[in-house]
C-alpha cells in the first residue's frame, strides 16, 4: 500500500450514525491509486482511546463515474454501543465521530433553531439567539405596492422568514417549506415532547418546531388580500449587498409583489394543512387557518392562470408554468379538513395528471398532495384513493432504493444541480414517510443512508450543515454570515452543495477538481454551491425529527 496516505479517503458520516441504523463508509480510492488495494483489506473501529473495538474486511463497491473514485465499502451496523470513534484503515484514521442517538436530537434541534435566526422584524436577543443577536429590522408592516402593480397604498406584512442568503421573503418557497416542516408534526403521534424533541408550542422558546411554524403562517395570513388572493413576494428594490438587515433598511426601499395563481395555492395548501397540525393545540388558529385557506382555493378557481410576477430586480423569481400541481396540493390538504365532495371529484383526475416524484421542490409540489392522502384519515367513500396514494408512494420509495444501489455513494440522485443536497434530503424525507405506514426497515435505512452524505460521507469530506462537524462551512453565501462579525456562521444551515452547473464560475470560485463530484466550495462567492435556502433546510429539518424516533 505504498503512498496509501496521498492516495485514499475515508468517507463516513463526520457527525455520527444512530444506534440502531445501518452504519457504513467508504474508502475512496483517487484516480491514479492501486483501485485493488483493499479488495478485502481490514478496517478498524477504534475507541477515542485508539484502542479497537469492532474489525472486518472491505467490501468492493465500484467506481463512481463524477469523482473517477474506486471505492470499497466497510459496515459497522451490528456494532451498537454509543460511544466516540474512529475509522482506521492502515494508517490513515478519520476524525471522531459518535455511535448515539442524541446527535440526532441536536442536529434536529439545530435546524429548527436556524429558522429562529432566519426570522424578520424581530429582536433576536442575546438570551436566545446568542452572538447571532440582532435588533429587529425589516419590519415591513407599512410596505408599499410595487410600482410594476399600480396599486396605491400600504400593505402590512410583516414577519416571516428570510428565504435564503438574501433578504427576500417568499410565499411559493415558504410555502413548500412550512408545509415540508408540518410534515413532521403530522406525523407524530401527538404533539409532545418526545425523547427530547420539542413539538410544543412555548411562545417563550422561539424555536420549537411549532413556534417556528406559526411565525411563518402569521406571516402568510398578512400576505392575503381582501379578495382571498395571495401577493407573491416582499422584495427590496435590488440586490442587497453584504450587509446586515439593519443597514438594509436604512439603504432601500422594500415593497410588496404581484399575486400569482401559484402563491394563491401555495397557500391555500399550507394553511389547511395547518388546520389539521394547530386543531389540537390552537382550535382557534386553525379554524382563523382553514378559512383563509377556502378563499384562497375560491380565488384561484376564478382566475387559474395569474403569472408570477417578472421582476428578479432584487429578488428571486420562481415562476412557475404549471398550475396543475399546486391544484392537486390544495384540493388534496382541503379535501382531509373538509370532506368536500366537489373536491372529491377532482381529485382522481389530479392523481392521474401528477404523478408522484421522488421529492418535493417548490415547482413541482404534488407530492404533498400524494402524502396528504396518504397520511389520511379520510371517510370511508374516499379510502380507495388512500390505498392508491399509499401504493404510488411505495413505488416512488422503492425507486429510490433502486437508484441508491446503483449508485456506489448510496445517494438517489443522478445529476448535481442547484440545491443538490435539498433534493437528496427530499428523497430521503419521501424514504421515512413511506416507512410510517409500510413499516418496511428498508425505507428507513435508505433515509439514513442518504443523511450520511449530507453529514459527510461525499466526494468533498464536507459536513453540509454549518455548525454539525469539524468539516462545516465557514463561508456559506448568506448576507447575514458575512455582516453579523461573528466569526462561526449561524448554525444549522444546510448549504446548497455539489452544483456541475457552477452558475458562479464568473465569480472565480475555486472548485477543487473538474467533475461533477467536486463541484463544491466553501466560499463566499459561491452562491451556485455554498448558499443556503429555507426549502433545503426544511425536509432535513422534517427528516431528522422522524428519524429521532424510529
């Protein structure tokens, strides 16, 4: 194994793996190394002593074509006790990482806590946000229309989220990410703390899942007209530069945007699924929810092709074309709080028309309408749909375990784009979901899988969420990271990740290598691989509280 050092990684998860789910690494063999090295070579599982506690032999996995890498796999699953450890190979040793549970836990809590630092027209105060703290700015509570609309007046639509590294707030993506996060309030079998994770609403600890949640929908009910339609955006006039929300303010005007038949449905499937997460806890809310929902869905039916609004002058665009989704969406969400029967009858026609994907994206959204039938409950004239809903998300589930084992990093994705790192995570989300029902230990374990590579086990030895591991970016492009003089980033950030797009190259970012598999920076200018965005956080958010509990 001569120059092994030079000529091998080892790729594993850098923050941990959870007692009782797979566990597994790769040594990646560089292009120019012995590929036959470690055809049934030794691995050592070692103690933060360095002392061994687990041996076997690797496996032979194959080449992955976007790194030119041979790599050969080694499984540690039946080794179960919580602990700290290392990976030996030779002489080559990763950094520790822990066996436990409870990792799981603070990497779910982070996220959520992300949320919290991503809000607008707040304090954040020291006591809860920490060196992150940061008076309240944006309050955007006297906005006025933007000129493109002609339309005299102010409108109030204050809080929300920021929606990415800019300080533009969005309804069509803050919608696909509230509604990924209620995902996971859904599904637990009361809204408790369980083992840790907190599903109740404090009102004193801001970032809850549900207080988090609630902070966005507040922000909703304001972004909807009198007539039931729903504005688009709030955007500033342009681009903001590096610069704290703050100095924002003071620098340019912000105004409220459009009203689109795509934002309409957005919102009108977010707020009827928040009837059915709120009903327990705030009957109240919910009811205020569902309402704001039906007109909504009654604004869209009268005008089903509003376009989104063309100005990215200061913010992003997200047009969308197809309707048809987000249609499905809303009658789906609506139909389970409501038991319609003129919704009802729309809705084989819907399935039919969008089949399920292998994950969420804010354009292509019907997969929550798949899950809300899926989910249930439903009465018993629409059962039949459930069972349809529940087989096609099966299908799609077991896609995705075909796409992992053809692919010698275990992930289901076949191109890097834009948001790599979201899309595996909504592939893993869709993994977990389909397991709450099949009880099929192979979802789960696919979900999982997937994670490791988020959490490190990739081309680029990265852990993608800030603050997770030794090997989290420190320079994601996020406006408030670079302004706030704090030299960690806020935690809990996942960032865009491996993009062979590389819509920054005239920024001169320095990608480590040409293929695919290293299409990824740490670096501030790199908005195409290093940004980071609600609608990427949000299903890990989601994937992290459902694999707490398995």
């Amino acid at each position: 194994m001569e120059n092994e050092k030079e000529s091998i990684r080892i790729r594993y998860n850098h923050v941990g793996y959870g007692v009782d789910f797979s566990k597994t690494f790769f040594v990646a063999v560089l292009e120019g190394g012995n590929e036959h090295a470690f055809e049934g070579g030794i691995f050592e599982l070692v103690d933060s002593l360095g002392k061994p506690v687990f041996t076997d032999k690797l496996s032979y996995c194959g080449k992955a074509e976007y790194t030119g890498e041979i790599l050969y796999v080694g499984n540690f699953t039946e080794y179960r006790h919580p602990g700290k450890y290392r990976i030996r190979v030779g002489n080559q040793e990763s950094h520790l990482f822990e066996i436990s549970d409870e990792w799981i836990s603070r990497q779910f809590k982070s996220n959520v806590k992300s949320f919290y630092y991503q809000r607008t027209g707040e304090e954040l105060d020291k006591a809860l946000a920490g060196k992150w703290a940061r008076p309240a700015s944006h309050m955007d509570d006297k906005l006025e229309f933007h000129p493109t609309m002609n339309r005299k007046g102010v409108w109030n639509a204050h809080g929300g989220w920021y929606d990415a590294g800019d300080y533009g707030k969005y309804i069509v993506n803050g919608g696909v990410s509230v509604a990924t996060l209620m995902l996971a309030c859904e599904m637990k079998h009361s809204l408790e703390v369980v083992d840790g994770v907190d599903f109740v609403p404090s009102f004193e600890q801001p970032f809850s899942l549900l207080d988090e949640i609630r902070f966005e929908l507040e922000f909703f009910l304001r972004m909807q007209d009198d007539d039931g339609g729903v504005f688009f955006k709030v955007t500033p006039g342009h681009w903001d530069g590096f610069m704290m929300p703050a100095d924002s303010d003071v620098m340019q005007k912000r105004f409220i945007l459009g009203k689109s038949t795509t934002s309409t449905l957005n919102f009108a499937g977010a707020l009827a699924q928040a009837h059915r997460v709120f009903a327990a806890t705030d009957p109240q809310f919910a009811t205020r929810c569902l309402a704001a929902s039906r007109r909504a869905y009654q604004w869209a039916l009268d005008n089903p092709s509003v376009e989104w609004p063309h100005n990215t002058e200061g913010s992003g665009g997200y047009g969308d074309e197809h309707v048809e989704d987000e249609f499905f969406w809303a009658r789906a969400m609506l139909y389970r709080e409501t038991c319609d029967e003129t919704l009802l009858e729309k809705l084989p026609h819907d399935m039919e028309m969008n089949p399920p994907k292998l994950g969420l994206d804010w354009r292509d959204t019907q997969n929550l309408g798949w899950i809300a039938l899926a989910l249930g409950p439903l009465p018993p004239c629409a059962q039949e749909l459930q069972k349809t809903a529940r087989n096609a998300l099966e299908k799609t589930a077991d896609e995705i375990l075909r796409l992992q084992r053809d692919d010698p990093y275990g992930i289901s994705l076949r191109r890097f784009i834009w948001g790599s790192n979201g899309i595996i995570a909504n592939h893993a989300l869709t993994s977990a979901i389909v397991y709450s029902w099949s009880k099929n230990r192979e979802y789960l374990d696919s979900a999982f899988e997937q994670m490791n590579f988020i959490y490190g086990r990739n081309p680029v030895d990265v852990s993608f969420v800030t603050g997770s591991a030794w090997s989290s970016p420190m320079h994601p492009h996020h406006r408030i990271c670079h302004s706030d003089g704090v030299e960690e980033p806020i935690p809990g950030l996942l960032v865009g990740g491996l993009n062979n797009d590389r819509q920054d190259m005239i920024r001169k970012p320095h990608y480590p290598g040409d293929l695919p598999g290293f299409a990824y920076t740490d670096e501030r200018c790199s908005f195409a691989s290093n940004e980071t965005a609600i609608n990427w956080n949000a299903p890990l958010t989601s994937l992290l509280a459902l694999l707490n509990q398995p």
